[in-house]
C-alpha cells in the first residue's frame, strides 16, 4: 500500500528552482546565473589544462598564452553556432548578437570547434606540439562546460519535455527563461553537467593512463560528448532541425566522424612530444622528443 501510495505521488514530485536568472545588473549590461557560471568554467578549465601541461613539459607561458587564443575563439565559436541556430530570434540585431553573450545563449559544441581550432592554429604558427596541446585542453574544455551547465540549471533557458520523474526540475519564478510551472527533464543543467563531469573522470582516470597516442585523449574527448549529447537531444525541445533532423544530433555526429578520423591522423602523424609526455605515456625517451616550446617574446 506504502508502494502504491509513493508511485501515486510521483507526478507531483519535483525540484522547484525559484531563482531570478539575472544574478546582477552593471548599467546597460546584464549578467545572468549562466553567464557567471560560463566564466567560472573558462577560469577552472584553464587552471586545470595549465597544471596537466606542466606535467606533460609544456611550460605554464604557453599554456597561458594558447588559452589567452583558445578561449575567445571558444567563446566566438559557441555564440556564432547560437545565432545561426536561432536567427529568428536576432533579426540580424547586431548590438544583441555581440552584447547579449552575458545573458546567456552558447552553444558548446561551437565553442568545442571555435576552441580548437584556434588553439591549434596558433600553435601551428609557432610549431608547439598539437597532439599533447590538443590532449591537455580535453579536461579543461569539459570541466568548463560542466561547470557552465549549472547556469543553465538555474536559468532555465533549454527547454526539455515534461516528466514525472522525482528529479524533474519546475520552474517557478517568475522571471524564470524555463518554462513556468511545467515539471521538465533537467537536461542540459541536470543530464549534460553530469555527462559532462564523467566525461572529465574518464579522461583524467582512464585516457591520459592508457592511451598511448598524442592527441587521442581530445579525439576520446569528441566522441564521448558527441555520442552524450546526441542522445541528450531526444528530450530536448528547444531545438532547431533540419530536414526534421536536430541540428545538434547532425553536429554530434560530426564530431564523432571527425573523432576517429583525428585520431588516424595522429596515429600516423603523431608529431613531436616533448620528454615530459615520452616519460609519462611510454616510460621511456622517444626519438621525436621535442625541445620545451618556448613562449612568444612580449
């Protein structure tokens, strides 16, 4: 009867978030729960990627001055994929498209794209090593996107389907971006966050002991979030299609595609690794080893 009676209450259960999503206001600006938690991402994911790359022989300068590259193309790259997938919601309204990035509205996997590709731009340009570059900014890159999930969360602003489940999330405040009353799926600051953190202990726990070629923690790192977030997109309503194909579930399988092509790549073309890396990953020297990249004169 106990049984009966909890199963009879379970459509009623919910987490209520009652939380304004603006977090402060500085004049013309608004700072919104997600754009705060967005920064505190970007400040832990670099702090993470800069101590494993002093690990790996990379001196923390570089380090830095990659991030310094990476993390504004990050941000371009995940507010670009935004507007093109909602471009009725801009109106080709400039000052919103550029300004309106403290209120929100990113999307990761323009950022994972953004992100990676100036990184490695730049590194090419000064001939650091990619492969073990690339495997040292998987971890900060996921941390942060985990750690941004949580304004999410609390703002409310990707739209899920209903559900009766206990730990379905209800929206009650009344400037909330969620939708109001509505008991919903937690998906993006409750799945995906989660996701995202165990996607971070697979690569710290398991990647980075035993894979064995440089740049394969990253390519790991693509394949997980892009499997994870294409099923996440079947509880997500929020979402643009094409040819009634989730956007997102197009891009995740991108990335995976381009997961295990990356990976043949630096398989065959692994590139040069500096002692550190050689010493931690095989154990012993390797003729490639390449000298500590030294950072760019002020």
């Amino acid at each position: 009867m106990a049984a009966m009676a909890l199963l009879q209450l379970l459509p009623f259960l919910a987490i209520d978030i009652d939380i304004d999503p603006t977090f402060a206001e500085f004049g013309p600006f608004t700072l919104t729960w997600h754009g705060l938690f967005t920064a505190i991402g970007i400040l832990a994911g670099v702090t993470l990627s800069v101590w494993l790359a002093r690990k790996d022989g990379i001196p923390p300068e570089i380090s830095q001055e990659i991030a310094l590259v990476g993390v504004p193309c990050a941000i371009i790259g995940s507010r670009l994929f935004y507007v093109f997938e909602h471009w009725d919601r801009f109106s080709g309204d400039l000052p919103e498209i550029i300004f309106g990035i403290t209120e929100g509205g990113l999307t990761l996997y323009g950022g994972l794209i953004g992100g990676a590709l100036g990184g490695v731009i730049y590194s090419l340009f000064h001939r650091w090593p990619i492969g073990i570059g690339l495997d040292i900014a998987a971890p900060g890159m996921i941390l942060g996107q985990g750690l941004g999930r949580i304004g999410d969360l609390i703002n409310g602003e990707h739209h899920a389907d209903p559900s009766d489940l206990p730990w379905a999330v209800r929206y009650v405040h009344p400037n909330t971006l969620g939708e109001f009353g509505v008991a919903v799926h937690p998906t993006a600051g409750g799945y995906e966050m989660l996701g995202d953190f165990l996607i971070l202990g697979i690569l710290l726990l398991v990647a980075r002991r035993f894979l064995r070629a440089p740049g394969w923690v990253f390519c790991s790192y693509m394949a997980l979030y892009g499997v994870m977030r294409f099923g996440l997109s079947f509880t997500r309503t929020d979402e643009q299609t094409f040819y009634d194909i989730p956007v997102p579930q197009l891009v995740s399988g991108l990335l995976v595609g381009l997961a295990v092509i990356l990976a043949g790549v630096l398989m065959k073309y692994p590139g040069p690794v500096t002692p550190e890396y050689a010493e931690r990953v095989w154990g012993e020297a390797e003729d490639n080893e390449a000298p500590p990249p030294e950072a760019t004169p002020a």
